[in-house]
C-alpha cells in the first residue's frame, strides 16, 4: 500500500526512473514487474519516530505489544474513558500529538499507536490484514476503548478489525478522519503512478488478492459500515488531494445516524492539526 506522488509536469528523478522501468519491464516481463510492483506496494515508507518529548507533552506509558515476531508500539496518557488513535498508510502515532492534551483535558486517556512497520513498531511490510491483526492484539492486551480516532486507511483498519474480530464489542463512538472506502482506488493511484501496465497490473491485483484470500472489493468500508449502529462522525476535506471528499458522504450514507463534517482547505494531513477539527471531535466525544 505504498504511496507514490502522482504525475505533474516535473517528476523527481527517482519517480521517472521507477515509470520507466515499470512501463518497459511491465510490458516484456509482466509477472516479474507484478511481483517487484507488490513488494513496493506493501513497503510504507517510515516517518519519523515519535519523540512527543518535543511536543511539550507530558511523559507518556510506552508498552509495546507482542506481535507476530515482533511489537507494535503504544503511547498512552491520562485516565478516563480511553480513545484509541489510528494513523493511515505511512503516518505515524505522531501525527495525533495536537490530540493529546484537549483530549486529556476532557478526562480521557488517550491512547496512539505506531501500527506494523510504521514509525517505531516492528516490521519492514505490511497490508490490510495485518493491520487489522495488529489493532486486535494492542485492543486485547490494553482493553477495548470507549472511542477510536481514525485517519485515511486507519478508518479501513478499525472497520476490518471491527468485521474480522465481531468479539471485539463495547466501542461506543468512532471519528473518522479523512476516511479511505475502496482498496481497489488505492491501487488504481499505485499503478497509475508507477506507469504499470495492464496486463502486469492484473499480475499484481492477482498476487494481492492470493495474499489475502478474499476480493479487493470486500474491503470497502462501507460493507462494514451498513451493520454499525454507534455514534460516528466523519471528517473530511473538500479539497483533499489523496482520498475524494465523497468517500465520507457515502460511508455515512450507510452508517446509521452518521454526522458528517465537511472543510475547505485543510487537505489530507493538516486536517489532523487543526484546532477547529480537534474542538469539534472532543465535543462529539463528550456528548452524551
């Protein structure tokens, strides 16, 4: 679920190299371009590791899960209910730092965490599944929150989670922020970028759907989403240039009772720092 930077007018070197070796290998050797293209696809890029020392917050309980072979790192603060935060595809915990003290605040315990192979958690590759996985263990070994903060593919992991662990009960909200619904655009956006060609892009959708042994199509948010009945409030950007504003609008066309917010400006990563978005989710949170 790699990212790549769509194409403009001036490509980075690096991206241009990574076009043309995809358009030529994707053309004469269609099954080595699809294996080279998913091992890219699962690889996030790391962000920097979360030094919230920095931040001027207070000193926060770092556990570290056991997962799989190795952990996936949590920061935790306060006491009170507990809010799980959940970053997207190459983010990390960090980017919910500005949470973390309105949250305190309103007499939560805020609870981040660096998902597999993302910022400080262990791992080099990762996908939908063991994501998914990954949130399980850290909700079993720390308990089952009162709300989950989801961002970008964060809001397919929390759904996944939700649809592959039904045992998992007790989550009374969730804010989705900037929320992904089809995997399939995911991959449409990665191999336009790459310049992959079609019968190497079927290669590759094939290779990703023998991974996880069901249809792309079955990770839609909105499948899960018809069966939820919890308070929820979706977040998104009309001018967020990585995941389309309609995403939201059609996941709470399904979701019953779902409250949508709507913003101009903010993107898809700046929306997490903005203090109008951080007020409106601890209200929704503190609403009876």
């Amino acid at each position: 679920m790699a990212t790549v930077a769509h194409k403009s007018k001036s490509l980075p070197l690096a991206l241009r190299g990574i076009q043309i070796f995809f358009g030529i290998a994707g053309r004469l050797l269609p099954d080595l371009a699809a294996r080279i293209a998913f091992r890219l696809f699962m690889t996030p890029k790391r962000s920097a590791s979360a030094r919230f020392d920095k931040y001027t917050l207070p000193p926060s309980q770092i556990v570290d899960v056991p997962f799989q072979e190795g952990f996936i790192r949590t920061y935790s603060w306060g006491e009170g209910p507990t809010v799980f935060c959940i970053h997207g595809w190459e983010g990390s915990s960090r980017q919910f730092y500005k949470f973390v003290q309105p949250l305190l605040d309103a007499g939560c315990r805020v609870t981040l965490m660096d998902s597999h192979a993302h910022g400080d958690s262990s791992g080099t590759q990762s996908n939908f599944i063991q994501t998914s996985d990954a949130l399980y263990e850290v909700i079993r070994q720390l308990g089952v929150p009162y709300a989950v903060i989801a961002h970008s593919f964060g809001t397919g992991v929390i759904t996944l989670m939700l649809e592959r662990y039904p045992t998992i009960i007790g989550i009374e909200k969730f804010v989705l922020i900037a929320p992904v619904n089809h995997l399939q655009d995911m991959i449409d956006t990665f191999s336009q970028a790459i310049n992959l060609p079609a019968r190497a892009r079927a290669a590759f959708e094939r290779l990703l759907v023998n991974l996880v042994d069901r249809s792309i199509e079955s990770f839609d948010v909105e499948n899960t989403a018809r069966s939820r009945t919890e308070p929820v409030l979706l977040i998104h950007d009309r001018d967020d240039p990585a995941v389309p504003y309609t995403n939201a609008q059609t996941i709470a066309s399904v979701w019953q009772g779902a409250e949508v917010m709507l913003t101009t400006g903010l993107g898809h990563n700046r929306i997490l720092m903005s203090e109008q978005i951080i007020t409106r989710v601890c209200e929704f949170l503190q609403d009876a």
